[in-house]
C-alpha cells in the first residue's frame, strides 16, 4: 500500500485517504498543535508485528499530556484503531502514523477552544535513509542550528511545532551535500539528528547524550540500551562536546525511520575507517534479527496483527 492509498483511522472511523481531511483553518496548520508517532510495522512468522506499540502510545499521551490536550479516546481503544488501520490496509510491513491534533474552533494562540482530532494512517516505507546507507553508512554535518534551549520548547513531547527545527536541520544539511544534520544542544553539546538519536563508541564504549542535552528519548534508543547491555557492551549516558565525534572510533543513528544506520562522515572528516565499525554492526544484527524475525521476541517487543 503506497502512501496516499488505502484508509485512514479518523476519529473513531476508517475512511478513504482521500476523505481523511480537516480545514485550512484548523489550529495545527496555524500553529503547530499537534503530538504524533512514528512506529514500524514489521512482516514477521506470525503476522504483521507493530514494533513497540504500547512504549509509542504511552509516549503519545504523555506528549498529549504536556500539551494540555485530553486526548478524547482511551489509549487502549487508539491502540486497537493502529492494529486495524494495519489490518484494514492488508500491510505486512508498513509506518505508522498515530497523530492528535488541534482542529477546527477559535483562531488564536488559546488552543483550548479547539477540538482534537485523532487519526492513524499506516503506508509502505524502506529505510529511510537509503539501503546502502545500513553498511556503507551516511555523510553528516553537525548544523548551524541548535536544538531549543530548557524550558522553551518541552523536548520530551513529540509535538509538530519542534519539527520546523528539524526541517531547517535537514535543509541545511542536502543543500549542502550531506545526507543528514547533527544538533547540538542550548551549551554546545552534541543533541541529535533532525530525526534521530546519535550514539558514539570510544574503546569499545558507547556514549550518547542524556535527556538534558534537549534530546526525545527514542524508543529505538532505548533498544540500543537493552541490547548493548545483553551485548557485554558498555553504554552511558553523558554530554558530549562536538569534537568528540571527529575522534570517535563509530558513531549511529537510532530512530523508528532510520534504524540503526552508522555514520560514516562528520563535517567531511571519516569516523573511524569511514565505514559501519565492529560495536555497530553488533548492536544492528542484534536489532534486525528481532525486528526481522530471525531470534524468538524475546522481550516481547511485538504486537502482532492477527
């Protein structure tokens, strides 16, 4: 099912794609008003698998939760409406879209007069940053733009308006010929990609920026934590100064999208051999055997779709 085919979950109804509307004076258009998921849906013995949906959904409302918005669904009856949004479009493997949003009311900075509107939408989706990319690794630069300093932005909600920082991070980034940006944070440590956690490995140690580095703590990082410490494999969280990364011995991406996709670039200077290091390969066949369905789950990461 490619995007922009099949049905949509819209409050409470599956309807055509092309039915699954709102008006141009709806409060997110305006100003960004909306919390959202990214999950992936993996083809598994069993079935179509969501990946970690009750970890994504949790996050969902605390995101929802932040923003004041009361989400008008149980969080157990949206998680059904993911399930069937799945099942509906007959996917084995897909991304998944959950997203609350400020709809139709009064026009203002006040959110609060506007209704919200709940909506799943699941499509087809390779790697997202390219097949080669999952062993020969990406070109990145670390941007001009910082990520929001404390207590401006809440970093911890996945909310729409935080992501127009991450655009211009990703902009800056092609224009320039890389394949991605790394942000650093408010006191010039490194954050994050503009969708994505990053990991450094230093003698065999991994390193990755806490959550006061204006990080979202990713549900795919949290992956890397379990199966680094299954591994034997050292992993901290601590800040990390720029040049660091010019010297590390590997450096990866996690995200929902992006997987676990090495960095073989920074700034136009090689990270290590300029290639996917030993430490990343580990903690990526240790990834995609689960998600790929080559391991029991055994840590019970899959809801299957029946």
């Amino acid at each position: 099912m490619a995007f922009g085919e099949g049905k949509i979950w819209y409050d409470g109804k599956l309807v055509d794609w092309k039915d699954a509307t709102c008006h141009v004076m709806a409060h997110a258009l305006h100003y960004g008003s909306a919390v959202f998921e990214g999950i992936r849906c993996y083809k598994t013995a069993r079935g179509p698998g969501i990946f970690r949906l009750d970890d994504h959904m949790r996050r969902l409302y605390e995101s929802a939760k932040i923003y004041r918005m009361d989400v008008p669904f149980p969080r157990e009856e949206f998680s059904r409406a993911v399930v069937e949004t799945v099942r509906a479009n007959g996917l084995e493997s897909c991304y998944i879209r959950p997203f609350v949003f400020r709809g139709l009311g009064s026009m203002g900075v006040n959110p609060l007069e506007c209704p919200l509107n709940c909506v799943v939408a699941a499509w087809e989706w390779g790697k997202y940053l390219g097949d080669e990319a999952m062993e020969n690794g990406v070109s990145v630069c670390v941007s001009s733009w910082h990520r929001a300093a404390p207590n401006t932005f809440p970093a911890l909600a996945k909310a729409s308006g935080n992501y127009l920082n991450s655009q211009l991070i990703k902009i800056e980034a092609m224009q320039g010929g890389f394949d991605e940006g790394i942000a650093l944070d408010h006191y010039g440590f490194v954050s994050e990609g503009s969708g994505e956690n990053i990991f450094m490995v230093r003698n065999g140690v991994i390193y990755t920026p806490p959550s006061s580095s204006s990080i979202l703590p990713g549900i795919t990082r949290h992956c890397v934590f379990t199966l680094a410490r299954e591994l034997g494999i050292r992993i901290h969280q601590h800040v990390i100064p720029r040049e660091a990364l010019y010297i590390a011995d590997e450096v990866f991406f996690s995200g929902t999208a992006a997987e676990i996709t090495p960095v073989a670039r920074i700034d136009n200077i090689a990270v290590g051999n300029g290639t996917r290091g030993p430490v990343t390969e580990r903690i990526q066949s240790a990834f995609f055997d689960i998600v790929e369905d080559r391991v029991p789950d055994r840590h019970n990461w899959f809801t299957v779709v029946a």
